[in-house]
C-alpha cells in the first residue's frame, strides 16, 4: 500500500483523473471512463434513481444525450489518507437542434479513494445544474 499521507502530487492526480473522465464522454469511450471509477461506485443523477456499479453505470452513459465537450470552470479539492473530495463547476456543451451549440452550467461533487497501487478511483459522484445564465 502506498503511503497514505495526502499530498500536492494526489490533489494534482485527483484532478488529472476528473478531466481525463470529462474526455472520455463525448468521445464515447465508455471503458475508459469506467476505469475511473471503484466496482462498486454510485452516481448519483439529478431527479434520477442511483445509478451503482459498472454495469449500470456503462448503461447509463450510452443512453444519455450527446456532448460534444466539457468545459471546467474551477475545482477545489480536499483528503486526508485514502480518501479525497473533488468539488468542481462546469459547462456542458452539447449540439443544438438545428446546428449550434446548447451550453448547461453544471456543479458536482466527487468522492475518490486511493487504491491499493496509488490510483484515485471514484467512489461517489453527485451533480446538478447551476442556474448560471448562459451569458455569465
């Protein structure tokens, strides 16, 4: 087990994994992004019933609508020994009906545990729109 002992270089491999993730959708590579995640993990979708462990998880992705990217506005993150929460805004641009582009400003909230060989894993998410204005 690595040391447990949370540092600058976990809050920088913390991060690294969250965007690697918000790459990962709108290029649909669906195993890609369940590798970031614990077996067991739990996503925890706005008027949604829990979504928990990969198999679901992967079935939730594919049928969710298409997005052409993210855009991160800040994130803040905090942990002690093996665990460490990810706070972070961000914007959802997905394609517009009839061409364009449709901008949601979203928050969300990540628990991540170290792993046995040093990765952060996600163990938890939670997220939900924020009712930003477009134009902010």
């Amino acid at each position: 087990m690595p040391d447990s002992q949370f540092t600058q270089n976990d809050v920088h491999r913390i991060v690294e994994t969250f965007r690697e993730t918000l790459l990962d959708i709108p290029e649909e590579r669906f195993d890609d992004w369940l590798a970031h995640w614990t077996e067991d993990a739990r996503l925890m979708p706005p008027g949604m019933a829990d979504v928990v462990g990969h198999d679901a998880l992967r079935q939730w992705m594919r049928d969710w609508p298409a997005i052409k990217r993210f855009e991160i506005i800040d994130t803040a993150v905090e942990g002690e020994g093996d665990l460490a929460v990810l706070t972070c805004h961000f914007i959802r641009v997905l394609a517009a009906p009839g061409g364009g582009e449709s901008e949601q400003y979203g928050r969300q909230v990540l628990t991540l545990r170290r792993q046995p060989d040093g990765r952060w894993l996600i163990a938890a998410a939670i997220f939900n729109a924020d009712h930003r204005s477009e134009t902010t």
